[in-house]
C-alpha cells in the first residue's frame, strides 16, 4: 500500500498537538516569567550589595587610613596622592585631612571619587557631633530624590570629641 | 496511532527542577549574605564603640569610678535600632564582670550579634590593673 494514500488521516494538527503546544507554550511563557522576575531580584540585589559594600569601604578607608601619602593634606593638589583617609589614628580622624577633603571634593570632585573607588555613584559624607547631632562637616553631593541609597554610620574622634560619621552612597 | 506530545513528563519534570534550583539559588543569594553583611556591620558598630570609649578613656573612668554612667550618657544619642551591652571583667577573673551596662531601651533577645573583647590598662599611681571589656552589638528587634 503506498504511505501517500488519500485516505491516512493527516497528523501536523491534531488534537495531541495542540494540547501539546499548549501546555509547552505555558510552560514556556511561565519559565520566561519567572526568569524574568528572578534576574530582575537578582540585578536589583546586586546592585544594592555593591553599593552597601562600597559605603563600607568608603567609611573604612576614611576611618582607619591616613591616604597614601600619609601628609597628603599638604599637597596643592591631587596628583602624586594614590589614596585619601582622614585617620590621624584609627577612628580618629585629623581636622585638617577632613577640611582639605571638603576643599578638594568642591573643586575635584570626580577626582576624590575616584580615589575613593567610587566613581560609578555619588557620593556624602557628614560628620556630626554625637551629643547634639549638630553637622560639623560635610562634603561630597548629596543623593538625588528618588534614587537608591546605601547608608553606613561609624563613630570616631573628632576634634576631642565624640563624632558620627554618615556616609551616603547612592546611585547617578 | 501513537500520539507526539511535545510536552512529555520529563519535560515538566526537568521544568520543576529549574523552578526549583531558581528558587534555591535566589533565597541563597539573597538571604544568607545579607546576615554575613549585618555580621559585619555589627561587629564594625561593637569595634567602633569600643575603640571610641577607650580613646575617650570612659573604659578606664567607669573601672575607677565604679559606674557605668559615663558609657550609659555616651552611647545614649545613638540611634535606638542599635543595641549594645558592655561587661568589664578583671584580667583574673572572667566569671563575674566588674560592671555591666546595657542601652536603657534594649533587651537581649536576638538571634544575631557581635561580641568582641578589648583589654585595658586601669593606671593608679603605679599599680596598672589589667582589665577587658566586653561589648557585643545587635540590632533591636
């Protein structure tokens, strides 16, 4: 008999066929959904954890490193300085490290950015006195509204006394 | 006549296992370093302190004056989700602390924390006493 007989019944459409692309298409679609939601968590979360890193690394560079070089609030300007730290000791930090940072972050800012390994977000600090929460210094720009934020607060000595210092990381 | 299912039982087995290992991958990421990450911040929170009270010599003040005040009014500004306790115990004996303080607005109920221990020199005259503070830092639940 020859298989292109006129009477065989014709498979591409069947009923089995549908059903099959059917549930296969659900399936599909929920994979593609559900992935979807997943790697946008995922972007989300690493991003958030990149920036919470960086506003750690920022306070600890600030907190327990006096820069590279060590008397680089000497200098006239950014060259030949490879890192920026404002500790006389550790959580201690030199007045006059912290006024030529707010000097240099008005005038270089990228540059002082970038010395902090942050130069893909934006960048705060403030130093408040920790009984009256009075603002003794601040430099940097402030977060624009609306966009994530990460916020790390340290301690230290500053000037004899007893310091806050809020360092906020956000994205551009 | 046999039926050509696109879809077979395997497919929507190996579809469960990707939702799955989706599932365990994304709670693994998610969840478990950010406890590492509030760890860390923690114990930066408990160094910090205790490295401050040192410089401030309010370690060295309560062991003379015998009263944790001092550290009570300097930790007192700090924001109220930080907890903190603080023991000071005599180099020679660990079983009994020589005074303790707590945040007024705190109780010891976490299930995450930081300890860290610091020892300091008490100086009277000539005699120096050895002591070591004890600070462990949580967040309020």
């Amino acid at each position: 008999m020859s298989p292109f007989n006129k009477n065989n019944k014709g498979q591409l459409f069947s009923t089995d066929l549908l059903f099959g692309s059917t549930v296969f298409l659900f399936i599909l679609s929920l994979v593609i959904l559900t992935s979807n939601q997943f790697f946008d968590q995922w972007f989300l979360w690493k991003q958030d954890r990149l920036r919470n890193e960086t506003a750690q690394n920022i306070s600890n560079a600030l907190l327990y490193n006096t820069g590279q070089p060590a008397d680089w609030e000497n200098q006239t300007d950014l060259n030949g300085i490879t890192s920026i730290g404002l500790a006389k000791n550790r959580n201690e930090l030199a007045t006059k490290k912290v006024q030529k940072i707010g000097e240099l972050s008005s005038e270089h800012y990228d540059a002082v950015k970038d010395l902090l390994a942050a130069s893909q977000y934006e960048i705060h600090v403030t130093i408040r006195e920790l009984q009256s929460g009075n603002a003794i210094a601040s430099f940097g720009q402030e977060p624009a509204y609306g966009k994530p934020v990460s916020a790390v607060t340290r301690i230290a000595r500053y000037n004899e006394q007893t310091a806050l210092i809020q360092v906020k990381v956000s994205e551009k | 006549m046999t039926g050509g299912f696109v879809v077979s039982l395997d497919a929507l087995v190996a579809a469960t296992l990707l939702f799955s290992i989706l599932l365990v991958s994304f709670f693994y990421f998610t969840h478990i370093p950010a406890q590492a990450q509030n760890t860390a911040i923690l114990k930066k929170t408990a160094s910090d302190l205790l490295t401050v009270l040192e410089k401030n010599g309010e370690l060295e003040r309560a062991v003379q004056q015998d009263s944790a005040s001092g550290i009570e009014n300097f930790w007192a500004p700090l924001s109220s989700a930080v907890c903190v306790k603080i023991m000071v115990f005599s180099q020679n004996d660990f079983s009994q602390p020589v005074l303790s303080a707590t945040r007024s607005t705190c109780t010891e109920n976490f299930s995450n924390s930081a300890t860290l221990n610091r020892s300091f020199v008490v100086q009277n005259g000539f005699n120096a006493r050895f002591f070591v503070a004890r600070i462990t830092a949580w967040q309020k639940g």
